[in-house]
C-alpha cells in the first residue's frame, strides 16, 4: 500500500482529492492538514510515501513546507505539488523526483502521478534516500515554480485609468476599506484585490505578510526597527521612508527570510 497525505487549506479540494485517490485500490490516504504548520507535524507523525502539497496556503509557503520537510525527514516522502495555476515550465517537472497537478484534478492525470510515485518508491526501495541529488531535483522545480507563479503585471488603478505594474516595482501593499492599495517608490495606486487576492498573485519568495493589513516587497526592505514587546517595524526604501509593522508571530519568519 502506499501512502498517502494530503495538504490544503481548501477543504473542498481536500474532500475531491482523498476521493480520487481513495480509487486507487493499493493507496491509503493517512491523514490531511489544512495548514503548513499542521502539516509538518503531522506528515512527521504518519511518514507517508507521498505528500500532495499546495503551493499556497493561508500560513505558510506550500514551497518553504516542502523545503522543511526534505530537510527534517530521514525518509522523505515525494512530493506533489498542487495549485490552481498552469504552470509552463513543464520539463522541470520531468525529473520524476516530484510532481505537480493542477486544479480542478483529473482522473487520468492523478493516475500519471500515481505511476510516478509507484515507480519512485520501487526504485528507491526500503525507503526514499534523502540523496542530494533529489534535493538538487527539488531545487530546481522550486525555482521554476516561483518563476511561473509571479505575474508579470499587476493590474491597478490610476486617476481613474487601469494601468499595470511591475511586481518589481511594488514596495509594499496595505488595506485601506475592503481593497488593497499599492505603493510603489513614490506613486500610490488602488486595486479591486483584496490584500489575500494580491499576495495570492505575488511571489512568496519575494514578497511577506508581515501583518494582516500588509504585505511588504523584501527586495525593497532598508531597515529593521525594534519595537514593543518583541515586535518590530520594517522601513520601506520609498521616498517616506514607510514604517511598516510586523506581527510578533512572524518575526521569527521574517528574519529568516530576511538572512538573519
């Protein structure tokens, strides 16, 4: 039997994929999360064979969650990433030490990840080897999906014209009513994004929730100020020179990121 765990934080998407895999007569699916961090416990706990991983989920990085888990597990599980996102760098995908799906599953594309899985775990019986090789495998797909996720434009609003911006241009994102407004170095721009919507079309890998009311380009990050109580506050490389806050609970996160 293989075994199988599943991480959204969908539930819907969760219920339709334990069904398809459930079809599969020799797969067990072992357990579920709906969060990055219930994951990692959890996926620890039951030592699945496979792990299908969404890219993005509310709390953590679907990417940073896979990373962690290569790096944590003796017998790591192969992973599948799923996400609601076509991606286009597909031969990155061809390595067969990973795989991806895309949302709404299919059967018989489900059933093409199974075969790579059976194959994977019949070629590197008793156990999955935590080789540099499939680490540099994983690298390498990690990569080209935080290419292919990025928009290259983001659509925002301007004296009532709709122009589109460069991610790169984004210093930080905040909410202001129900939607989000960009900044960039010296102009303020609108959106019809809720700031979930907005970091849902940024990278991870370059952009951080660093409060719930905002969103911050590390690229464009000049300063870190202590705060109160283990709190701090980012200073933006605008022309204001914006004190953005960070919640206590992902400071620990942010550093990381950060280099430090």
């Amino acid at each position: 039997m293989l075994k199988v765990f599943i991480v959204d934080d969908e539930t819907p998407a969760r219920e339709e994929l334990r069904y398809l895999l459930e079809q599969f007569s020799e797969v067990s699916v072992v357990g579920e999360a709906g969060s990055g961090e219930e994951a990692l416990e959890a996926v620890l706990q039951t030592e699945p064979d496979a792990v299908f991983l969404d890219i993005h989920l509310q709390d953590r990085d679907g990417v940073d969650v896979g990373q962690e888990l290569l790096e944590s597990m003796v017998n790591p599980p192969v992973i599948i990433f799923a996400s609601a996102y076509e991606f286009h760098a597909v031969r990155a995908f061809e390595a067969e030490a990973v795989d991806y799906i895309v949302k709404p599953f299919s059967e018989m594309r489900l059933e093409k990840t199974m075969n790579r899985v059976r194959k994977m775990r019949r070629k590197s019986e008793p156990a999955l080897d935590a080789s540099p090789l499939l680490e540099e495998r994983l690298q390498s797909l990690l990569q080209n999906v935080l290419v292919d996720t990025q928009p290259r434009r983001v659509p925002v609003e301007k004296n009532g014209k709709i122009m589109l911006i460069d991610p790169n241009e984004i210093v930080y994102a905040t909410l202001e009513g129900r939607y989000a407004s960009i900044y960039t170095a010296g102009e303020q721009y609108a959106t019809t994004f809720t700031l979930q919507e907005l970091e849902n079309r940024l990278s991870r890998q370059q952009f951080f929730r660093t409060h719930r009311a905002f969103i911050v380009n590390l690229s464009k990050t000049a300063e870190l100020v202590p705060w109160f109580k283990g709190s701090i506050h980012l200073v933006m490389e605008d022309h204001r020179k914006t004190e953005v806050p960070v919640s206590r609970n992902v400071v620990k996160e942010l550093k990381k990121r950060l280099g430090f």
